[in-house]
C-alpha cells in the first residue's frame, strides 16, 4: 500500500552496487500526489495547449532539480559500510485558493497540521508567517514539518494524513534519499558521515531548486570522496493551471548516482577486531595490514560512535554531548593519536645495530639490573639482571640495559634513519583526515624544543620507544609491515578502487613500494628469530597461536601527565614468522594509576582476534604446493613417471597417448635447475627432486 515510488526506489537501492545505474531512471512524482491522470487531457480539466487571453496568475511552470543519491562505500568483497534507502517526510501540500485572506489560508493549515502534531517524529512548528508565506509563493511545492522517516514508521503515520482521493487532504508523505550506515559505529573515524548542503529555499521558487535538501560528505571518506559520491543530478518540469491543477508532470533528465568507493578493509575481520576491542579494553586500537600488497585490513578505534547519529543531521546539544564525552568517541585511536611506542619499537634498534654490526647473532652485551647514564639511573623493566645476552635473548626478554647500551653504541641517527625509512615521523598518505604524523625527532628538534642536542640519556630512552618518540597504531602496525618485508616498506593503500556508475573502475590502487629499508637480509632474519622467541617462551606468550608461528613484541610506556600515573600497553608482529604476510598492532589504553603490561593486555586481543580466522588465514598463508620433475625411463621404479604425468594438467590427444612431442613440451613445462640444463639436457635427467 506504501507509495509506488518509495517501492520502486528502494528495491533499486537494496539490488547493491552492480545496478546502481538503474537508480537514474526512479519517478519522483509525490507518492501521495493526484493521481497520474492529471498528466492527461479530461473533460473536466483543460489542456496544457488550452489558450487564454486571460491572465492566469496561479499557472505555474517549474522545473526542479532531482538530487541524485550518492555513491556507496564497501569493503574489499563489496558489503556495504554506506549506502541509500528512502525515507519520507511529512509535507502540508496547500491547495488554489480563489480570493482568500490570511486568515483563512493559516486556519486551513492549522487545522490539517493538528492531525499530526506531536504524533510524528522531528516535527517542526511553523508559525502563522512562515505558512502563510509558504502558500503565497511556494503553494506548488509541498512544506516540509516533519522529520525523516522510514518505511514502517511512515506506514503508521498515513492513516493520520487522510486519503488521498479525498480533496483538501492536505497532508503527503513525501519520498527522499536517506543515508545510511548498516554497521552503525564500525569503521565509523574511516568512512566519516554526510549532512546536508543547507535548508530548502523559503522565497519564490527559483530555477532548478532541489526537490529535497541535498547532501554532501562532511568527514572522512565521505569527505575526502564527495567528487566521487556526488552523483550528477536530474531535472523535473512541472505545469500547473491557474486552479493549481497539475497538467504536465515531465522529468527531463534523469540523476546519475554517484560511484562506489571501495575500500580495502575487511567487513568480517573489521568487525570482529571491534569486538574484541570492547571485550579486551575501554580505549584502544588494533590495525592490521598485508605485508605483501600494504593495504589495510583492519583499523579500528575504540571508543567509536554510531554514524546514523548524524543523519539526516546532528543537533547541537548532541554533538556537543559527543565531544564533551570523557572516553573522547570521535577520536580515531587508531591513526590519528600519537603515543610512546616503547618495547614494540626495539626491534628496529636491534635490526639497527645488526645492520651497522655494532652487533651481531652470536656476540652478547652484560645487561645488569640498571646502568648509570649522566646523573641519572636506567634500569631494566624487571628489576633483575640479564647476564651476558645476544640480540635474540634481549628481545625475548625485552631487556632494556641491553637496548639502552647498545643504543648508544649504533647512535641516534642510525636508528632514527631506519625508523624513518620504516614510515615514522610521517602521515602515512592514506586518505584519513586529521592523521598524526607523530614524532622522530633530530638535533634540530631537540635544539628547537629542548634547546639541546640529543644526549646520550636521550638516546637510552629512545631506545626503548620513550622519550620523544611518538608514533600512532597505524605507523606501529606499518613499521612491523616494513620488518615483515624484509626488503622494502609497502606504500599503504585503505582505498583499492573507485568505479563509476556502471562498475568501471576510473582509479585503482596498484602496490608498490614505498622506501627501501637498506638492511641486510641476514639481520632480518635474525630479529624475526628473535621476535617469534618472544612469543614462544618470551614477554609475549599469550599471544600465541595454534595454527601458525607468530613473530611479535610487547611494550608497556609510561603516558600522559606523571601526576596522572597512566601507561599503555602494545602488542605489535606479524605472522607467519618464516614468510610474513600479516602486521599488525595492538594498543591498550590504561587508566590512570591501573597497572597494566603488554603481555597480559594486549597480547591476549592478538589472539582472540586472529584464532577465529584461522580457517581463513591459513588457507592464504599455506605454502605452494611442491611439484615433481618428470625424469626419463630406466632411473625410477616402474609406473613413477606415469603417476608424475596424471599429476599434470595437460591436454591428451584424442587417442588417449601421449606423443613425443607433447613428453617434451612437459619437460620445458617444469621447473628445473639452470646449471644442469646448460650442462646439456639430451632428454635425461641425472636425479629426481623437489622445488617449492
């Protein structure tokens, strides 16, 4: 029963991104309009070729503008983060009066407006002015009172407008594009929300005035893609007689949605890391990226905030409420706050020192309980002394007299350049807005800020991720990304691609790097050794998984105002150790005065998060399988090289045999070691083997 316009529309808006093009071709008359025949000639009414040498001063012709619906956002399979659905307004649709006062014309209002008042949601009050205006220039237009509203809602709000058929109703329910976000908060600090452009005009109808109010991007991706999500709108003419009869209804282009934007993030892992999030602590973030391609999978913040919230709009006082909220919601965690990376970062002080051979695998550095730098005492975390250990042993433990010392043996700069190289001290370039670029600071800085260069007790604390070293979830989750790789960081990437209407794709994301790391592979290896012993037996124990061998580091930093005793906790790696594929980061925000650690905090949300997709993982992270070199006749037991030959997905000749021309073509078809080609392949091969 519910408006044939709202019907059309929506099964348009539910049928997903492939067909968004048909959304161009919806009516949108009125849904509670005259009926189509007032489209037609009828004995009763006159024609719109009917002329007259009488002035009609209430035959109108207008033409409108038909907003077209944005453009949807999805994760990388296509589910929708933001997407359309009709909604609909109350409106007071006035009719042609003949020679009537004020008076007359704000008492026909009140007395259809009182149906409703109170009764429906965001009703707006309008004074005697504001109707009676409306009526002397804009009668032909329907006067908005009520908010928006949706399908089930508006289905009980009709029986209280009157029927349609019945003249001088009064009171239509009029269809409009809606945004909406069917996850409610997730991703929310990522995807942004839209609001609308500005209220409808109350004076004289202009030329190509918007049938309802139109929208635009007002935060993150919705923003930073509003080019891409507006649609180009259509046009709508429309004639009236002089008795305010409709006799041309005519809809002169059609709107053209706007493209879809898709992301790279994972609906499913997305939502689950937000649980976890809410189960594991009150603030935090998790990220996760893949090492191979850099893009992101996984960015999420808590606290986060419900993006229905802010549509069609916000009020003040909710906004505010927001804002003033103390787990601070519209802060994105994630990439846009800047902390200590402590433990998480000695990693790259070790990859440092190894790369410089200031130290290597086998050579060990007495790490006692503390040590004395200046006029101050470093100590370890635990208290205790270390002993003589190597670089293995101490990211295991997570020894900071060992870091400290070795520290100031590689220097300041050489560590400070890797962690630059490594993304650091820069905005990732992803399309975030209001992105921390954090901190690696330079003697130039330190001259600027502390009037110093950096000392060797700065150095101490850098190299255990304090002192001015700031750095946000994402840029830990990029740095273990970049260590991952071994070779190279991954350029980051949280948008794949842009299609246009019809699903073709007028911008991709292609990976590439971003800054060779410059570091020796062995020493690579050496710290991803070290980083999975922290998991195996380590600080990071309860971050192990069942399926795969994690390489990982936890960290605990002291944060915020002393007087306010807060520290955070960080969990941050990739998997699997032996040929990374996955990074990813951890943080857990304490409150002040808890005592908290990143092997008791955060390690534990690693694993809840990545033991629910093992099915998934480990069918991505299994290696290739191994194929079988073909070896010729009289070197193998009999019947070898026909089971060989099965296990080929070659084309049989229709006989059934296989000729000698086609054996040879397998031959050149498999993978076989260069140097015994070149010695001289005469149809032999000396031994059987396996290649990865």
């Amino acid at each position: 029963m519910l408006r044939k316009f709202g019907i059309l529309v929506a099964a348009l808006l539910s049928s997903g991104a492939p067909h968004a093009q048909t959304l161009s071709g919806v009516r949108t008359e009125p849904v509670n309009a005259a009926a189509p025949a007032a489209l037609a000639p009828t004995d009763d009414l006159p024609s719109a070729s009917d002329g007259s040498i009488l002035t009609r001063r209430d035959a109108r012709t207008i033409t409108l503008k038909i907003p077209a619906p944005r453009g949807q956002i999805v994760d990388r399979e296509g589910e929708p983060l933001a997407q359309n659905e009709v909604a609909y307004q109350v409106a007071l649709q006035f009719e042609q009066f003949q020679d009537v006062d004020r008076d007359y014309v704000v008492k026909w209002a009140r007395t259809r407006l009182a149906r409703i008042e109170g009764k429906v949601k965001g009703y707006s009050v309008k004074t005697d002015d504001e109707l009676y205006e409306h009526y002397r220039h804009r009668r032909w237009m329907p006067l908005y009172v009520s908010g928006q509203l949706k399908s089930g809602e508006a289905n009980k709000i009709e029986p209280m407008l009157g029927s349609e058929s019945k003249p001088g109703s009064g009171l239509v329910l009029q269809p409009v594009y809606r945004r909406i976000y069917p996850n409610d908060s997730l991703a929310a600090h990522i995807i942004g929300y839209s609001g609308s452009v500005g209220k409808l005009p109350t004076g004289p109808i202009n030329y190509n005035e918007p049938l309802w109010e139109e929208s635009e991007g007002r935060a993150g991706l919705e923003k930073i893609f509003d080019r891409e999500l507006t649609g180009v709108p259509g046009m709508k003419r429309l004639l009236f007689d002089e008795k305010g009869n409709k006799l041309l209804e005519e809809q002169v282009k059609r709107p053209r949605p706007g493209g879809t934007v898709v992301t790279t993030l994972n609906l499913k892992w997305q939502k689950l890391a937000e649980n976890v999030l809410q189960k594991g602590c009150q603030r935090g973030a998790f990220v996760v990226i893949d090492v191979v391609t850099g893009e992101v999978l996984v960015m999420a913040s808590r606290p986060s905030f419900d993006l229905n919230r802010f549509i069609p709009g916000i009020g003040e006082e909710d906004f505010r409420a927001l804002q003033e909220e103390p787990g601070t919601p519209l802060f994105g965690r994630a990439f846009q706050s800047s902390y200590p990376p402590a433990s998480a970062y000695k990693p790259v002080v070790a990859l440092a020192a190894l790369n410089a051979g200031v130290v290597t695998e086998r050579s060990t550095v007495y790490s006692p309980a503390s040590i004395r730098i200046g006029n101050h005492t470093f100590r370890n975390w635990s208290k205790i002394p270390e002993g003589n250990i190597n670089v293995r042993r101490a990211l295991a433990r997570s020894c900071n007299t060992w870091f400290y010392q070795v520290g100031i043996d590689t220097g300041p700069d050489v560590f400070l350049s890797l962690s630059r190289r490594l993304g650091m001290g820069e905005k990732s370039g992803l399309p975030l807005i209001g992105e921390t670029p954090g901190l690696v600071p330079s003697d130039e800085w330190m001259m600027k800020n502390e009037r110093r260069r950096i000392l060797n007790g700065d150095t101490a604390n850098m190299s255990i991720g304090q002192g001015s070293l700031l750095a946000s979830p994402l840029q830990v989750a990029q740095m273990m990304a970049g260590i991952g790789n071994g070779g190279a960081l991954p350029k980051l990437s949280l948008v794949s691609q842009v299609q246009d209407t019809r699903g073709k794709v007028v911008r991709a994301a292609v990976p590439e790097r971003k800054n060779w790391l410059g570091v020796d592979p062995v020493s690579v290896e050496i710290v991803r050794d070290g980083m999975r012993d922290v998991v195996s037996g380590g600080t990071g124990t309860s971050g192990n998984l069942s399926f795969t061998t994690l390489a990982g580091k936890t960290g605990t930093a002291q944060w915020g105002p002393p007087s306010l005793n807060q520290r955070l906790a960080w969990f941050a790696g990739f998997l699997p150790h032996d040929n990374p594929r996955y990074a990813f980061a951890v943080l857990y925000e304490g409150k002040p005065g808890q005592t908290v650690s990143g092997g008791r905090m955060a390690a534990p949300m690693v694993r809840n998060f990545f033991e629910p997709l093992k099915d998934d993982i480990k069918e991505i992270i299994e290696p290739p399988k191994k194929a079988l070199v073909v070896v010729p006749e009289g070197q193998e037991e009999a019947g070898e090289v026909e089971e060989v030959l099965k296990a080929i997905p070659i084309e049989e000749p229709a006989n059934g045999e296989l000729e000698e021309a086609d054996f040879e073509e397998v031959q050149r078809a498999l993978p076989v070691d260069e140097e015994e080609v070149s010695e001289g392949f005469e149809g032999e091969v000396e031994e059987v083997f396996e290649v990865e």
